[in-house]
C-alpha cells in the first residue's frame, strides 16, 4: 500500500475512518474592518491594553433567589463551548456590577463553569442570592458559539 494513492472505495478503509465522520470545515472567518490607526485606542476590536481581557470577579446580590440575574449565557459542556454573556439588562445589578456581553464566566462561588452543561450552570446562577463570579472579556471564544451554532445548522441534514 506504502507509495500509491487509495481508490474509489478504499480511501475510508485506508484511513480507517468512516465517511459518515466528516465535517466540512466551518466557513471562512473575514479579518476585523481596517480602522485607522489614530482611532484604534478607543476602538474595542483594536484595543492593545490586555489588561482589558483579564479575568476579573465581581460580585452579584440579589435579595432573593427568585429574582432576575440580569444577564443571560449560552454555551456549556453540551456545545463544547464554555459559558458566556450573551446579553446583559441594562439598569440591573449585573449591568452595575460590570457584566458585560462577551465576558466568559470562568466560574462561580468557586464552581468551575468549564465542566458544567448548561443546565447545572443555571441552577448554580439562579440558586445562589449572592453570586461570585469570575469573568474574563473574551469577543472572540463568544462570537464562536454563534459560528457553530450556524454551521451545525448548515451541515444538519432537513427532513420534509
């Protein structure tokens, strides 16, 4: 088999991988806008001050637990995303307390959002009145999800 090229037919055997295996790959991702460089400072997609994307915790109090978090997440083990803010109410606790969308929730009261699905992340987030969260800015990993989202949907067979 050593120096020739697999035939019709052989190639899956060849490679010992089923063709029902492959994924395209995810479509192509344009580079950012060019922006002059005099407006990159205050412009988020050209920030150069990394202690922008720090992980850093905040601190959410609700007097009950029934209360809105103000924020909503997507992603979660289930996804093979970590968890992000996907939208912050503005006027809120979390608004005030710097939530943000784009942030990666990295973990709560000490709870690691990394091994989490998405459903033990909102019961962790809804049961707890005080909320310690550590968070990192991260547009990149959170526009991610949404990549996927539309290629899984792409790639996904309809059925009439």
């Amino acid at each position: 088999m050593a120096g020739r090229v697999p035939e019709n037919g052989q190639f899956d055997q060849f490679f010992n991988t089923p063709s029902s295996n492959y994924k395209p790959p995810p479509p192509y991702e344009p580079p950012p806008p060019w922006i002059p460089p005099e407006q990159r400072v205050r412009n988020r997609l050209y920030n150069n001050d990394l202690r922008f994307f720090l992980p850093r915790t905040l601190v959410l109090n609700r007097l009950k637990a029934s209360d809105a978090l103000g924020f909503n997440i997507r992603g979660g083990r289930e996804h093979n995303f970590g968890f992000y803010v996907s939208k912050v109410i503005p006027d809120t606790g979390a608004a005030s307390a710097g939530v943000q969308e784009g942030d990666q929730i990295l973990c709560v009261n000490n709870i690691d959002f990394g091994t989490l699905d998405h459903a033990e992340a909102v019961r962790v987030l809804k049961y707890n009145t005080t909320i310690e969260m550590t968070v990192r800015y991260f547009p990149y990993g959170y526009q991610r999800t949404y990549d996927a989202l539309d290629h899984q949907q792409m790639t996904q067979p309809t059925y009439r």
